[in-house]
C-alpha cells in the first residue's frame, strides 16, 4: 500500500474514534417537560329506533285513506309507498359533526327501473342535510321517511313485473371539518 493511502486511512480512523468511538464530541442539547393529557372519546348512536318495525304505507291517491303495504298488494304507476319512523340522536363530543344516510338501499327485480327511492330527514319540522347534526343535537328526535315510487311515466311494459327493495340502514356518519 502506498505511504499516501496509508496516511489517508489513519487520519480517518483517528477522527472516527475522536468523533464517536471516544466520545470527546461535544455539544449543547436542553428540556423541557410537556404535561400529558387524559381524553374520552364522544359518542354519535342511533337508539330508541322504530324504523325496523314501521310499515310501509301506500300514500292516499284517488281520494282514498293512506292504507298500510301487504305482500301481495299490487301498485301502479304513481303509487308511492312510505315507510316514516323516528329514532333519537346520540351525540357527544366537541367539534362532532355528522351526516344522516340511507345505506346498501338496492332495487332489484324487473321493475326495478321504474322505481325511484327517495329519503329525507327532520328535526322538529327542519329539514336536515348532510353535516348538520352536531353535539347540539344530542337528545333530539329525528323523523326518517322513506319512499319508493312506481314512475308516473311507466308504459304498458311494466305491467305484472316485480321489484324488490332490499334490506337497508339509516346511518349516522361522523365527518369531522
């Protein structure tokens, strides 16, 4: 090995161990101490719900009284059926926003297509749209309706098919902004 390369290779390794292996580097570092914190999480439920249990019901065309939804009961273009439920709000926690949904509702069927879903949300008579409950609505009742409607617009083709509305959810989904 030449004389320079040896040289080149001592004074690196003399200034590894001065740096780390020896420890004489020194330098200037400070604390401060951070207290912790204990947390809760909040809550967002639906409870006291009627939804499973109500009835769809045939809205009161041709002068007629609305009238509760059999199986076997036909409808006709313009029919609508509603199911209308109510369930309470559980909301706790700071800075808690949530949108209302109908989730995995499916239409299936032949006549699927000429059926429209349709959903909406109050409380205390106000209209509510996605985003809108809050902490402030803890304890609130929330009205859901629920409708299908057989398409006024539907040709002779739709006549004695049949269409299914699947099982579905009315869901509360925190956003936080």
């Amino acid at each position: 090995m030449k004389k320079s390369t040896k040289g080149a290779l001592a004074a690196a390794a003399a200034a590894v161990l001065l740096l780390g292996g020896a420890g004489t580097l020194a330098y200037w570092n400070a604390t401060a101490t951070v207290d912790g914190v204990d947390v809760t999480a909040g809550e967002l439920k639906i409870i006291n719900d009627t939804c499973a249990t109500a009835d769809w019901v045939f809205d009161g065309g041709e002068d007629e009284a609305d009238k509760v939804y059999a199986t076997g009961d036909l409808i006709v273009p313009g029919d609508v059926l509603t199911k209308e439920c109510t369930f309470e709000v559980q909301a706790t926690g700071e800075h808690l926003r949530a949108g209302l949904s109908v989730t995995n509702p499916a239409l299936s069927g032949a006549l699927a297509p000429a059926l429209t879903l349709d959903d909406s949300f109050q409380i205390d008579g106000v209209d509510v749209t996605d985003g809108e409950i809050t902490e402030d609505n803890d304890g609130d009742v929330v009205n859901a309706s629920i409708s299908i409607t057989f398409n006024t617009a539907s040709d002779n083709t739709t006549q004695a098919l049949s269409g299914s509305l699947s099982d579905f959810s009315v869901t509360l989904t925190q956003a936080h902004n």
